[in-house]
C-alpha cells in the first residue's frame, strides 16, 4: 500500500476578481472606483494578473487617461496586498 501525499495550491486570485472585491474600502480613490465599475461590466476583460497586458487592453480598447490611471492605482495596490 503506497502513501499518498496530497498538497493544497492556492488559487491564483486574478486581477478583475480581486479589485471588485476592494473596490470599497477606505484605500481606494474615485478614478480607481469608477474604473473598477466599468471593468466588472466588460465581459471581455482579461482573466489575468499581468498589468502589461492589461493595460494593452485598455488602450486597445480606447480607455481615456482617468480610465488608465484608476487601472494603474488599483493595481498598485493589488500588488502589495497580496
């Protein structure tokens, strides 16, 4: 009879998830508020941690500079939390 060693993995937490769930607090200022709200609309927002390809896709997509900035203060914010 052999031995089985399980592990748990920590599910990785992606951006968009994350965001909307801090949206709220004290921390977070109205450009990344706003922003969060658009994001959690968009259907096709990348399901991804990576800031550059994020921000690929939001000038892709036309983001105007507020859109961009609450996108870049939120995320600072996303990388020291977690």
């Amino acid at each position: 009879m052999g031995i089985i060693i399980t592990h748990k993995t920590r599910r990785k937490t992606m951006f968009k998830d994350w965001a909307i769930k801090y949206a709220n607090e004290n921390y977070v200022n109205a450009f990344s508020r706003d922003f969060v709200k658009d994001m959690e609309h968009d259907e096709s927002f990348p399901k991804s941690d990576n800031k550059y390809y994020i921000l690929r896709y939001l000038r892709n997509r036309g983001a105007c500079d507020k859109a961009i900035e609450g996108f870049k203060e939120m995320f600072k914010i996303f990388e020291n939390k977690r």
